[in-house]
C-alpha cells in the first residue's frame, strides 16, 4: 500500500469501515449527495476485503450492461492503483474482470439486462461472498436484489453486501422504502460532500454547490444532500426521520396514545406520542401494527408496552364496539370525537408543526406513511386535487387521534 489508508477514505467512512473489520456489518446501504465519496469507499473496501478472505470472489453489479465499463469498472481499477495493488491485478475488459494474481480470485462485472448470466454463473474455486449493487435504485426492485443475493451468496462462510445510491425525490422509490427497513447487521449510511476534504473535490465543485444553494434550494438539498424531498405533492414537509435520543425520550413521561382499528387488509394501528408546545414539535415515539388479529391480543400487546387504566387511549369512532372491548379488557379507551372538518383540521395542525420527528428505527411503519403521504394528482391535467387522500394513512390517522386533546383547542 504506498499510502494510509486514512488518506484514501473521507473521514465520514471511518466508523464504516471499523464496523466492518469488527465483523458487525453484513449488509451496508450507502446513500447520499453528489461527492460524497460513497463509491470510492465502497471499491477501496470490496477490495480490502478480497485480501482478507482469499476463497472469495467479488461480484459488482449495474442495471444496465452498457454502464459499467466507465462506471464500476473504472472505480474498481482506481482502488485497485490507489492501494499500489496494481501489479497484483490483472484487469481486462473482454471478458471484464478483475483477478489477483497470487490467488486467483475474480471481480466479475455484470448489467442485470441479462440476469440469466447470474443463474449459470460459476468461479473457479471457493465461493462468491461480496455483492455491490451500484445505483440501487435503477434495479426493479426488491426481489431482484434479493434473488441475486440468494443465487449468488451461498456456500461459503463469509458474505458481505454493498448497495450504493442517491435517493430519488420521491419517497415511494423502493430503494428510499428499502432504506427504512431493519434488520441485523445492515448498516445505513448517509454522507455527502461536506464531510468530503474540500481538496479531493476542487473548487468548481464547491462553486456550482453554493450557486445551486443559493438560486435552487430544493434542487441543492436534492442533488447535494441526498435528501428526499418529494416531487411537489408530499404533505408533510416538516418530517424529521432521525433517532430521538434515550435521554431525551426519558422525559416524555406523559406520552398520549391513539389506535385505529383495522383487520385486513387494513391493519390495526398505534401509536404513543409526545408533544413538545415550546419549540412546536411533535415527537413519534413508538407503534405496533398488526393485521388478522383480535381486539383481546391486542389490548394485551398495549399492556405488554406498559399501558394501564391510567393511560388515556383516543381510538377511531369508527367501531364503538371496540372501543367497549377494550374498556372491558382494563384499557382506558374513548372514541374520537369526529365531526365536519375533523380531518381537515387534525391535517392542517399536523403540517402547520415545526417539526414531525420519526424515528424510522423503532416506528417504520409510521415513517413510511408519512414520508410517503402525498397529495393526489388530477390524471389528465396533472394538477394537485385538494383534500387529504384517505389511503395508506393509518399511522397517520392513529397520530390523529393521539393528538385530539390538543389540536381541538383554540389556539394551538
């Protein structure tokens, strides 16, 4: 190596990288703005982790065929010089690969336009453990992600898997969804040029940067900041998806709850709240979603998270049976108190906050559908429909409820 590698990571990758040489990572999704460097991170590591598992064969995959030669190809042999493994690698472009010289191993490239070059895919010893999926958001979807995962990493002790984008605007992209989702040893991480060395970009990056900021401040927060920021019709422009400190969580002791019922299709929603009046800041602190399941199981999921006689429950109106089962069961329910404009005031309430803060961690579900609330769209004319579409919006309904006690007052 003719260098740190301290100097060829941005400092944003750091804790990344210790993560991974512990062995906690699995999975990383590496999402951001323009500069950020994810890509040059994610070849230098495929390749540290080539040497370090010397049965493992690597696989970098692009939707399209066509794209890879002046994409991923060309960042896999930059990582390579930029280790000073040049001479260790022998690098061709027909067939396009990349082998180690002292081990045989192969960095195969592939366009997802012929996914059957996958199924019949075979390496000459070991076993393929490292995937990058670049632009993730350009594949079809989930499934096809998934299934080349399940062709690709089996029989062999190690695996680990790269996906790499910039978020669409939208939030309805499957990549941005895929994003929220949990699960053990998937790492999400979010970077952009700001915490790039400003010599590695130069100054006509920085410049157009600070130009689209000042004349396009969506565009830049956008382009620039990786940020979703919808496509003109999202509802809720206040979210804040970001982890809500235990410290602070610990003095919400007055948290309000709200249920909406549902079976099937539709679930059954809760969520428990807490409202900070001083600083206009509604804070979403937990939920429980569940379908196909009765009022009695889940009155007990409610207890199970410690709620009592003495926790106030505002439920859909909607089912006043349920509303006495759960008295029945000990919960201290009551039903909305709906009437001509509810919906309209709750929502105005809601968009008017400073801030909507979501952990996307413990309320997924929530986060999904307020992320991906929008308005609807008149299909010939492409103009915005008033009113709020009454569609994915049980989360947001349950939210509703919660806070009734306090958006029916005068003044809030």
């Amino acid at each position: 190596m003719t260098c740190k590698l301290s100097e060829l990571i941005s400092p944003a990758f750091f804790e990344v990288h210790r993560q991974i040489k512990a062995g906690k990572v699995t999975e990383l999704l590496a999402k951001g703005g323009r500069g950020s460097t994810k890509s040059s991170y994610i070849s230098l590591e495929l390749i540290l982790q080539l040497l370090l598992h010397p049965q493992c064969h690597v696989i970098v995959l692009r939707k399209v065929d066509k794209t890879l030669r002046t994409s991923v190809y060309a960042q896999i042999c930059w990582a390579i010089a930029a280790l000073g493994l040049g001479s260790r690698f022998k690098c061709t472009v027909s067939p396009m690969e990349c082998t180690y010289r002292p081990t045989g191993q192969k960095i195969l490239f592939f366009g997802m336009d012929d996914p059957g070059k996958l199924k019949s895919l075979k390496v000459p010893f070991g076993y393929i453990g490292l995937l990058w999926f670049e632009e993730l958001d350009q594949f079809d979807g989930p499934e096809q992600v998934r299934n080349v995962e399940q062709s690709c990493l089996r029989g062999g002790p190690y695996a680990l898997t790269f996906k790499s984008f910039n978020p669409p605007a939208s939030a309805r992209s499957w990549a941005n969804r895929y994003a929220l989702e949990q699960r053990p040893g998937k790492l999400v991480h979010h970077s952009t040029y700001q915490t790039t060395p400003a010599q590695w970009l130069g100054p006509r990056f920085l410049a157009d940067a600070e130009h689209l900021q000042a004349t396009n401040p969506v565009a830049y927060r956008h382009e620039y900041g990786g940020e979703v920021v919808g496509s003109g019709t999202a509802v809720f422009e206040n979210l804040r998806l970001e982890a809500i400190p235990d410290d602070l969580r610990a003095g919400f002791d007055r948290p309000l709850h709200g249920v909406d019922w549902g079976w099937y299709p539709d679930p059954w929603a809760y969520n428990a709240v807490h409202y900070d009046a001083a600083r206009r800041t509604l804070y979403i602190l937990d939920e429980l979603t569940r379908r196909r399941t009765s009022n009695r199981d889940t009155a007990t999921l409610l207890q199970q998270r410690g709620l009592t006689g003495a926790d106030l429950i505002t439920a859909d109106s909607a089912e006043p049976k349920s509303v006495g089962d759960y008295r029945a069961f000990g919960l201290a329910c009551k039903a909305a108190q709906k009437g001509p404009g509810s919906v309209n005031y709750s929502m105005k309430w809601l968009q008017g906050l400073d801030a909507i803060v979501i952990d996307p961690a413990v309320c997924p579900d929530t986060a999904r559908e307020f992320s991906e609330y929008e308005y609807e769209r008149d299909a010939r004319t492409g103009e915005v429909l008033p009113g709020y579409p009454d569609l994915n919006n049980h989360h947001i309904d349950a939210v509703r409820y919660a806070t009734e006690c306090i958006w029916k007052r005068k003044g809030t």
